[in-house]
C-alpha cells in the first residue's frame, strides 16, 4: 500500500486477499455499459494490464459519472472481488468515486486507439498514457536497474564522466557547442576567430559524444568502473536509427585484454535480456503481439547461443563468397553496414557474432595496435535485425604507439596530454566497450524507430517537450 492508502493496480491484479476494501488511483481507458452499471477501465502505469471497475449507476451522482471520460483521472474506492468477466481475475465493486481530473472528449487526443507511432510523437507529453508506451518505458526502467544491477554484482564502480568537455572521444561527428558567449557578437582574436580565452571555461568546450576517455582514467586507479549517461551527436540525420541526444554504457577495464572484453559484452548482454524475459514478460508479450511476433523467440535465440568469434579477415572472405547481392560494396579494408552484419548473423552463422581484428584505418585512434601493423584488437557485437549493439576494443597502452599514432591523425597532443599520462605513469593492458542504451531498447522491445524508446527524442527540428 502506497501513500494516501493507494494500492499499485500490478498489485491489485495479483492480490488474493478478496473482499477486502481497496483504493485505487489512475486514468481511465475506457468506459463501457448501460443506464444501470457501468464498467470502467483504470490504468496507473504500473502494469499494461488495467482493472476494471464496476459502477452501480443509481449509487453515484450523474453529473460525477458523465465526466469520467477516456483521460480522466480518479480515486476509486471499493471492494476487490472476484471478476465475473473474462480478461481479469479481480475487479473493484465501487463505493466512491473522486474525480481528479477531467479530459474533454472533444480535445483529449487519445480518445481514440489506434493512433500511429508518428502522431503519437508529436504528442510526447502524452503518449506515455497508451499501452505501448507505458510498455515501452517500463522496459527501458527495468534494463537501466538491471545496468546498475549486473555491475554492482561484478564489482565494478559507477563514474560519473562529464557532459560538458574539451574534447572529442575518437571524432565522432559535429558536437554541440557550449558557451556563455552572446551569439550575436562574440569576442574575437586579432585573427577575427571567436577568442574561446575569454569564456567560461577558457577553451572551446562540447556536449560529450562518449565518457570512453574519461572512464579509461577512472579505470586505471578503480580497476574496473562503468558509465551510463547521457551523450550527444549533432548530425542532421532524420533516419530511425539516429538521436541527437542517447544514452550510453561504457565499461572500462585495466588488467582486461581483448578476450576477457569479448567475454564480458557476451555475458552482460545476455544478463540483461534473461532479465527481461524474466521481469518483463507482460509488457514484451503485447509488444510483441502488436509490434513483432518474432520478438521473444529472436531474445530467446540470443541467450541460447554461444556467441561466434570472427575475424574481420574471415568476415569479408564469407561476405564477399555468399553471392548475395548487397547495396554496399565488400571489400577488406571497408567498415561493414547493418545488411553486412546481419547476414553474418541471421544467415551463415544463425548465431550472435563478435567481429574482432579490424583495419587500423577504420577505428579510433586509441585501440590497440596489433603486431601485424594493419589492424587494431576491436570488437564489434552483432545481432540480428540490428547488426552492430556494441562496439569496444583493447586499448593501446604503449605510450610510444599512442603518440605516434596521435601524430598519424593530427591529434595534438595538448588537448590528449592529460590521456597520454595515463601511459606514462603506470600503464596496464586495458579493454572496454560501449553499448547505446536505446539501440539495446530497440532489440528488447522489437520496436522499429529509436525515438520509440526514449521519452523524449531530441532530433532535428525537434525539441519541443
């Protein structure tokens, strides 16, 4: 029982204790019945199920009972018994209504089912009322708990990596800046560039696009620690793979070479997905009846498969034999796309794969160089339906190898100084990956748009809740 004598409806729908009084608050979905009784369904978002309500029509005031609507929001007071229906184990025998508040049935924009995704998106502030949504962002609570959960577990410390930052983790892409300055007329330099000297933080500063760097710090005095927090990309991409604001989960270990990294991503996803299907069951069961009947099998298949070992190498010499036909051209020395990762995948393996050993010209400036002098120890965790989930290497720890490789890209060393020390003072093999925490919400959920899995998608043009 909750504040104010409220019971949690999830809560309700499992009591056993009948005949009891009880008080339940929520919105109502519906309202069905005739002159007589009334049948109203609650929801509080604690569950995807609602309970219904049983209203004696001749007990209650009239005008009462016209405004409970479709949006409304009551107290329900009454006894919990049995349901006589099908679809419901209990049901609440009203004896009070307080009405909360009113949802005209002209203007409430959810009078109706059935909206589409995109509608619903112009109305964020809403849509977490539909059954979709509420299921939606109870799966997103119960992954983020279970982030938290297996980490904890496993001894790893939790980082707070900052928002605002100097640099750029492996050039992602354009950032967002951040400034005090008036936009209209900037301080600038003899040269006419905006003279960063003079803001708040002294140099140029950005959203961060990962905690990667900073969480590498952290990893080599704590051993092991993780991050989950928000990051930010300010490309102009409208795609339904693409936000300018997500979130992210980065692990970062010293004493840890690229096996034990493959090991732990192979591990931790399966963790999580083992606990949706174990906590999360009623709300992937209506997704996947209204969105993808495939979704819990394709879960199912993830836990009950060793994950495949492949080497970028091999990788392409299958790709470029399958004789399939890809839009993407295949070729050593080219990054793979979703249709190249999923191929691997759904048809030649039938198993989740971890790709390893990539070209060093395609990867980041920071992974590990392999003594061949042509590729890095990265790792890429590929699924099916969404290719690449999570992309991680083994750091270089060699100070030499880092500076020159630095000097190879154009990286100057004074705004990396504070990295490079890390391999100056007590350096240690190190590994780590990162795991976009909406692009794992759009495996779980099967979900088709990655603005379907954050409350509040930031896109272009798009900020408006």
């Amino acid at each position: 029982m909750l504040r104010g004598g409220r019971t949690k409806i999830a809560t309700l729908l499992g009591a056993k204790e009948l005949g009891r009084e009880v008080v339940a608050k929520g919105w109502v979905r519906t309202k069905r019945g005739n002159k007589n009784i009334a049948f109203v369904a609650l929801n509080d978002g604690s569950t995807i199920h609602n309970i219904q309500v049983v209203v004696d029509v001749a007990q209650f005031d009239e005008e009462l009972l016209r405004s409970v609507t479709t949006g409304a929001c009551l107290k329900v007071t009454g006894t919990l018994v049995e349901s006589l229906g099908s679809g419901q184990p209990v049901e609440i025998q009203a004896t009070a209504i307080e009405l909360y508040g009113t949802a005209d049935p002209e203007t409430y924009p959810l009078q109706k089912k059935g909206h589409s995704l995109e509608f619903l998106r112009e109305i964020a502030h809403l849509r977490p009322r539909t059954n979709t949504f509420g299921a939606v962002l109870r799966v997103r609570h119960a992954m983020a708990f279970a982030i938290h959960n297996y980490f904890n577990e496993h001894g790893f410390v939790y980082l707070h990596t900052p928002i605002i930052t100097g640099s750029d983790a492996e050039g992602a892409g354009q950032m967002f800046s951040v400034t005090t300055f008036d936009i209209e007329a900037p301080p600038r330099d003899e040269q006419g560039q905006i003279d960063f000297t003079k803001d708040f933080f002294g140099k140029h500063c950005n959203l961060t696009v990962s905690g990667q760097l900073e969480g590498e710090l952290g990893a080599m005095a704590l051993s092991e620690i993780y991050t989950f927090g928000p990051t930010f990309r300010a490309e102009n991409s409208n795609t339904p793979r693409h936000l300018a604001e997500f979130w992210m989960i980065e692990p970062e270990m010293a004493f840890c070479e690229i096996e034990d990294n493959m090991n732990l991503a192979e591990d931790f996803l399966k963790y999580l997905i083992t606990y949706a299907l174990t906590h999360c069951r009623d709300d992937l069961e209506f997704l996947a009846k209204m969105y993808d009947e495939e979704l819990i099998p394709r879960l199912q298949f993830v836990v009950g498969n060793d994950f495949v070992r492949l080497d970028y190498a091999e990788g392409i010499e299958i790709l470029m034999a399958s004789g399939q036909k890809f839009e993407f051209p295949v070729s050593w020395g080219l990054d793979l796309q979703s249709e190249h990762e999923r191929y691997l995948v759904e048809k030649h393996f039938r198993k989740p794969v971890i790709l390893t050993n990539y070209p060093r010209e395609i990867k980041a400036f920071y992974m590990k160089q392999n003594d061949d002098g042509k590729t890095v120890r990265a790792m890429d965790v590929l699924f099916p339906k969404i290719g690449e989930i999570i992309g991680g290497s083994q750091r270089e720890e060699s100070l030499e190898k880092l500076t020159a490789r630095c000097a190879e890209l154009g990286i100057p060393e004074k705004d990396v100084w504070w990295y490079l020390d890390t391999r100056r003072f007590g350096t240690a093999p190190h590994s780590g990956f990162g795991l976009g925490f909406e692009r794992l919400l759009l495996f779980v959920t099967g979900m088709a748009n990655i603005r379907d899995v954050i409350p509040f998608p930031r896109t272009p043009k798009n900020a408006e809740f």
